[in-house]
C-alpha cells in the first residue's frame, strides 16, 4: 500500500504541463510498492506512471535508475521509460518530491508462481544483464556482505525478541559468509529486487520488468541467487527444484555461467536469504507503532537460509557445469 | 487507502472471461475510498473499475445500489455503470466478495474547491435528484435523526477523551434536532455522501459523480446540507457564502426548492454536521491500534455544527425565497 505523498489537482495540471501529453483525464493512487508513491496517471495521449520518490531513496542515485531504465529499453529491455518533458529532463519537483513520469507497463505480477514463471524470468534477466554490459554508470550495492553486519548491530540483540538464539545464528552465519564470499566473479548492472511483484506477465509471456530503484553493480549471478529465494520456495518452506532449474536453465541459454559463477551459487544463495532476513528483520523491529505498511516476516527467510546452509553443492539448485 | 482484498491473477483471469471485455492488460490497486476494495482494470476493449464490497457495505443494499446507477445512467447522469457479464448479471463473486465491473469514469476530484466546482455541484445534484424521482427501489437511510442517538451512546461517552463536555453539548443538539426535524419535504434518492472525493471533473466541468454506496430514500434537501457542510467551508473552518450561493443557485436553476426546503437548510445543515461527527467519533474512539485507516478528525465538524447552530435563517447559506 503506497501513497506517501497528496498530489493537488492544481499541482498535477503544473507538472504535465511541462510534458508533451495532453490533458489529464484521470489520476489514482496505486496501492502496491512500499517505498515510493506511484500513481496510474491517463492523459489524452497515454496512459503513464507518475512516481514520487519518497525519502528512503537517495535522491543522488535518481539519474542511474532513470538513465539504466532509457539504456535498458534502448536496448530492447521491457521496463518502464522515463518519458521527458518539454526541456529533455525526465526527473522533476512535484509536491515536494522529486517526481518522472514513466510509460506504462501491461501485465500482472504472478501471486502464485508456475514453473513458467520462472523460464520466462531466467531468460528475461539474462537479457537485462547482458543488456546492462555496457551502461556507462555504476552505482555500489549498499546491501552487500560487507554492509550486513553493521545492519545485524544495528537491530541491538532485539532478534531474540523473534526468535530465541537469532541474533547469534546470523552473526555466526556472518562470519561464514563474510570468509567465504566470492571476490572476482563477473559484475555489471543487476535489479537486485527482482521479486514477483516486480515482474509482469500476460499470459504466459513475462511482459516486463519494473522498479529497479535497488539497482546496482555486482556480481550478476547474485541477481540468480536472490531469484532462487524469492520464486523457488513454495509456501510452505519446500524448495522446488523444477522451478530453479528452469530459472538457471533459462538464463544459460541467453548468457553463458562460467564454473566460478556456477559453484558460488549456494554461497550467494545464502547471502541473499541473509540481506532480505536482515532489512526484513531490522523493518520488523523498528516500524513505528500504527505503520502503514505491515513489515514482512523476516522467519521466512530464516527458512530459506537454513536450506541453503544445508546444501553441499549447486546440483541443489538443478544445475552442473 | 484501500485494498482490502488481494485478488489473485488466477482469480481475475476468470473473472474476467465472465465478461465481454477481452483479455486482462493490468491490474491494479486503488489507494482511494475506504469501504471498499477498487482496482483499475485495463483490458483489451477498455479500462474499469473493478470492486470488491467489503464488510460494512451490506450485500442485500447492492440490487439498490447498482440499479441506480443503470437508472441514472440511462437517464444520462454521468456516474460509472455496472458491466453485465455474458450471464446478464453485473453483480458476481471474486475472492469471497461480492464484486462488480463498472465503467471508468474520467475526471480528477478537486482537491482545493473553487467556487465554479460548488457551480458545477448543484447543477449535477439537481439533476441527479430529477433523474431519480422515477427509481423504483427505495432504500431508507439508516444514518439519519433516530439513528444519531444511539450511535452517540454506543461511544459510551468517550467523546469526552476527544474533547471535554462533548458527550453533553451532542446530547443536547440531539434534543433540538430530534424535535425540530423536518417531517414533510420532497423526497427521493439522495447520494448522501456527495463530498469532494466523489465528484470528478475535467478543468472546471463536473465529469461525473461516483460512490453510491450511502444512497437512500430521503428529503433531497438534506443532500444540499450535506454539501454545505462538505464544500463550503475553508480549511480555517469559515463558512464561504459565495461557494454556498453558487452551490444552491445552480441547484435551483434545475430543480425547484420551496419555501419549506429552504427554510429547513438550517436544521438540515446541523444535522448533516451531526451525521459526519457522529461517525468520524464512532470509528475516531473504535479505530483498532495500527489501523490501516487513519480515522477523520470529528473535530472538523463541531465546528461546523458551532456554525449552524449560531445561524437565524437561510439568508446565512445566501439564499432567500
């Protein structure tokens, strides 16, 4: 559920008159995402998503999504375009906020994820990475091996108000993860948040690709590993082997996984399950009394994370060399 | 904010082929209403509102509500109009709710009301009234006089938390309204919930009206007090005698008031007051901690009660015989 921000009918009218697309017609407050404001804004032209960036993105980082979503679909990605006003500038003031407008996405994400789901997917990022090669910025992953510790002190002990024992089971699994993380895998652009609710289908077509405002330069099959989190397991814990073989399988047939990328995959697995329990936890803990948002359960990705620790190799993920 | 029910792709793949409407191209959560559940539905013939009825609307008042507004409709009154399926029905089941398909309407709800809105208001609710003489259903509205004191009791004198003295200055203002109510004036098929959220327009002309759900059989006058109260005062709680003139002119440019609607606005507008206190208390007092809904401040309307209450006659709204 996300609106943050109130936007005048009078403010509104200002802002699209920078913009070459016609009058309004209608404006609703689009109730998914949980850190921006996005609203379904229809003009006589088009239809468009107009977001206002809300204060947990860092307004310095607005010019690399935007410029990787025009390079992305320049490239024949499917995501949304920030679309440009008048003065060539896709990123305004509106209400306070920085604000774009962006063209509009057909598709639904999948509440129940079929194996399908996850062919399309691999093939889809595969494109979005090789896609990305050459995109002329980068920008560091902050949610990173090296940023989870301090994320885990941050939360002060309060896991154990979780679940007894927490918060010494992931500083251990820190030390493991924190020795044992790949240092020269091959890097570029990745979404890294590329959860369901973030990728559209009509059909059985992935359609496109949206929010990419977690994006940032690392080791692309670390985008795989959060995948094999986020689409993988069913709801009751299970890990579904189909489903990742076909995500990995897919992807391969688009963009080659050497060996190194291949065996670092249950490390990577388990470093992902630890960013999201620790940003899910550390939201858990520290959401204001009364929130608007209801925070996620970080046990989930406890689950997770116990699963990957129990792998011996990648062919638990359906793959080999 | 409102999405109450998630509604699955699988779901709404079905619902939809119950309809004419061609394949699903986006769905997507509204953040705006707060008894319902409303998504914007894009489909290959158009967009639509698709509803879902939550809890507190009742689902034997739904035959009511959505042949109104066929019946205004055909009558040519701007409001979404229910798509029947193939079946002919437009009221169905998804996600364990009633739910229906409307048309979607164009058109922004004023944020800032201008007098040339309150103009545009009372042509539309004059109109809307003629077009509903002749509906055949009637539905009795259950928020009215004899309602108001038990609602007060069931707060159990919370009111006073709110605001100390509450609970007696609104049982004494249900004694002068209980006995001083109108008893015979014209009635009809009132919106009884006509407030700026639920009135579209495109640059200065209404585009239509929405949010039939509070509509009953009622003195059509009352549906003019409920907006003197709604769109006449400023944000400083004073009362704009132009917005009110023009709001009642235009009304009558249409539809005929006589002497005795015109002399009971006074009454009228303290019990339209009371009406909206009355429930923003309720649910201000019962709201559960961490509610989804942040409650309306009843507060707003005890000053416009204050205001009524301080008025001698209609001349106050800038209205005469």
């Amino acid at each position: 559920m996300a609106v943050y921000t109130e936007v005048t009918d009078d403010d509104l009218e200002s802002f699209v008159a920078d913009y070459n697309v016609g009058e309004v017609l209608a404006c609703k407050g689009i109730a998914e995402g949980v850190e921006n404001s996005n609203f379904f804004l229809q003009t006589q032209q088009d239809s468009f998503i107009l977001t206002l960036y809300e204060k947990r993105v860092n307004a310095d980082d607005l010019p690399f999504f935007l410029e990787l979503m025009e390079h992305l679909a320049d490239r024949g990605i499917r995501c949304p375009l920030p679309v440009n006003g008048r003065d060539g500038q896709s990123l305004r003031r509106l209400s306070g906020r920085p604000a774009a407008l962006f063209t509009f996405l057909e598709g639904m994400w999948p509440r129940k994820i079929h194996p399908f789901h996850c062919a399309e997917l691999g093939k889809a990022m595969a494109q979005f990475h090789v896609a990305g090669l050459d995109y002329g910025r980068t920008r560091a992953n902050n949610l990173t091996v090296g940023n989870w510790r301090p994320l885990l002190e941050s939360c002060g002990g309060r896991g154990d108000e979780v679940k007894p024992g927490l918060t010494d089971f992931l500083a251990r699994e820190l030390d493991f993860l924190e020795a044992n993380w790949p240092k020269d895998l091959p890097r570029g652009v990745i979404h890294a948040d590329m959860f369901p609710d973030n990728v559209f289908y009509r059909g059985e077509s992935l359609s496109g690709i949206i929010d990419f405002y977690f994006a940032c330069t690392d080791f692309l099959v670390y985008d795989l590993a959060i995948c094999l989190n986020a689409w993988c397991f069913e709801r009751d814990g299970s890990f579904n082997m189909t489903k990742a073989k076909l995500l990995l399988g897919h992807y391969r047939k688009e963009r080659a996984l050497s060996k190194a990328e291949i065996d670092a995959l249950p490390v990577l697995a388990r470093g992902a399950a630890m960013r999201f329990l620790l940003t899910r936890l550390y939201d858990w803990i520290n959401h204001p009394e009364g929130a608007f948002v209801k925070p996620k359960d970080p046990m989930e990705y406890l689950r997770y994370l116990t699963f990957h620790q129990s792998v011996t190799g990648p062919s638990a993920y359906g793959i080999g060399e």
